[in-house]
C-alpha cells in the first residue's frame, strides 16, 4: 500500500536545508516609476514607505531628495533570497541597522529566514521594536528550535493579523487579550498543547485560514467554530500522536488531513465544506479501520465537490463502489480513493 501527500493549496510543502518550511508570501508589484515625478517628496515616502525593500531601494533613485527607502519602509522582508546569498552574519548586520536608523511610525511585515541560535538578545530587540510600531504580520521562518516567543510579548500584539512561525516555541498568557484580529495562523514544527490550539482557536474569532504542520505534542485538535464568520481553509498535517480531529464550522470550505488514523474523526455543521483532503497513514496497530467507520465519517460531509482520501481499508474496493452508488454523493464532481 502506498500513500501519496496531495497538494493543498493553501500552502505548498517543500525542502529547504534539510527541513520544511513555507515559501514566501506574495509577489509584489511595484509602481511604475512615472507616477512619481511630478508629486511632492511627502507624498513619494508615504508610498513608498509600504514597498518591500528591495522595490524601495529602487524607486529611492528618482528624486536627489529621496535617498534613504529603508528608513520609512513598512515591510522588513529578509527570506529565503537572502538566505540563499548572505552569510547570516551580514544579514544580523543589515536587520539590526534597518531596525535602529527606523524612522517611520509603524513597520507593517516582519519576514526572517534564520537562525535564531546565538542572536537571541538580538532577535528580542527587533521584536520589541516591532510590538512598538504595531506589527500586522510576523513571519519567523527559524532553521533549528530555539527560540521562544514569551507569553508576554504574544500579549501586546493587538494588531497582529498573520502570525506565521516555524521551529519557535510558543507561549500563551493565562488569559490572552490579543491577537483578536488574527486571520492567518501558521505553525509549523511548534510544540504546541492541546489546550494552546483551544485558547488560539476560541480567542480568535476573525481566523480565515489555520495550518498545523509537525505539531508533535497535539493529541487532541477540536476547531469548534461555530461563531467564527471567517474561517475557510484547515489544515493538519503529520501531527504523528494526533488521538482525536473534530471540526465544527459551518464556514469551513477545505479541509486537508494527513497522519495516522486517529481514534476519532467528526465533522460537524460544515456545511459549507467543498473540497476534503483525507491521506491516512498506517502506523503500528492503527493503519487500518473498518469501513463502517469511514461511512459515517463521509455522512458527515454530504455537501463535499472534491473528495480525496486513502481508504485504509481491506474492503477498499467495495467501499468505494459503496460511495459511488450512494445517493449521499449525488453531487460529487470529484472522488478519488488512493491505496
């Protein structure tokens, strides 16, 4: 039997030295040159100040007034590109003086590829700049764990939209005041507990999209989020002590599983649920269960265009004629079985 990752296309997998971490985020469009010659320098930093760096540094040659980008930019963005041509050394080195000759009022983007171990002090200092000019979207994208986000400092980011971390320890307050605005939330390698994901779930009630990649330490993932308007794409993947998967969201439009067979698998109110990625992995005593179970599991998703899974099954054949035939698929465009 073999079992194959299918893409998802909320994030895609790939490697980068030796461990898995999501590219970056979005291709960005800069200005054509010719709209800024005739408008006052003001006018010309205030848009500039919301380009990357690099597009910053660009549009700085068109006026002998503007010289220094960098100093109002909103979007510190230093990935896999710079990863790729620096030392980390000379990175430290340009974040640390961006962040301390920072005029501008608000940095909106923080993205790092590094790491994090020996700069600990150092990546402390950036992020308290950043809790200072109200951080939207922090990406800490870190090579090797290390790092910890303290409960303190998750407790002040009120304008946190995109929290996206890979490889960095997460603490939360007791009772957790921020992060209402949240709407992206990416946590991949991150020692969470199960009741970490419960408070995160429950306190933000404007997430749209949750991914939970390598998260070891879950053993029990329930998203009851029934008064969440937002929420579309979940999911979960190579969680390996993963017990128990329950969704109850009537918003939910995509759902990607991927692990071993858990001993409990709900969906609940997601009616609006169009596309299920189900890829079960054998493991030990687990790799397999009977096909009773998997009926009731598909009846809980009636409305499903596209659905995906690896019957880990003996009667795989027969259930998929089953499925078929069932009048509960009627409206299936798709329906793909991998064993």
């Amino acid at each position: 039997m073999t079992v194959s990752i299918l893409h998802f296309p909320m994030v895609k997998i790939e490697p980068l030295c030796g461990s898995k971490r999501p590219r970056s985020v979005s291709q960005s469009h800069t200005p054509s040159p010719d709209i800024f010659q005739h408008l006052p320098v003001e006018i010309v930093e205030e848009i500039v100040s919301f380009l990357p760096i690099k597009e910053a540094k660009q549009q700085c040659l068109l006026s002998s007034e503007f010289r220094r980008p960098t100093h109002i930019s909103r979007k510190f963005l230093f990935g896999k590109d710079y990863t790729k041509r620096w030392r980390r050394e000379s990175i430290v080195t340009l974040v640390d003086h961006m962040f301390v000759t920072h005029r501008g009022g608000y940095i909106d983007s923080f993205q790092i590829d590094i790491d994090p171990n020996g700069i600990e002090n150092i990546l402390h200092k950036w992020l308290e700049i950043l809790r200072e000019k109200r951080i939207q979207e922090l990406e800490l994208f870190f090579h090797t764990p290390g790092y910890t986000l303290t409960a303190d400092f998750i407790n002040q980011l009120f304008n946190l939209s995109t929290l996206k971390l890979v490889h960095c320890k997460l603490e939360l307050p007791l009772n957790l005041l921020s992060m209402a605005n949240l709407r992206t939330l990416v946590l991949w390698f991150t020692p969470l507990t199960d009741q970490k994901i419960h408070t995160l779930i429950s306190r933000c009630r404007y997430l749209e999209t949750v991914d939970l990649l390598y998260c070891t330490e879950l053993s029990c993932v329930e998203i009851y989020a029934r008064e969440h308007r937002f929420l579309k794409k979940l999911r979960v993947a190579r969680c390996k002590n993963l017990e128990v998967f329950v969704v109850d969201s009537p918003t939910i439009e995509c759902v990607h599983y991927c692990g071993q067979v858990p001993t409990r698998i709900r969906f609940i109110q997601t009616t609006r649920l169009i596309e299920a990625y189900l890829n079960f992995m054998p493991v030990g005593s687990r790799g397999y269960f009977q096909a009773s179970v998997l009926e009731r599991l598909v009846t809980d998703i009636p409305h499903v265009k596209i659905l995906s899974a690896s019957a880990l099954i003996p009667e795989v054949y027969t259930f998929s004629v089953f499925l078929v035939s069932s009048l509960s698929f009627v409206g299936k465009t798709q329906i793909q079985f991998i064993r």
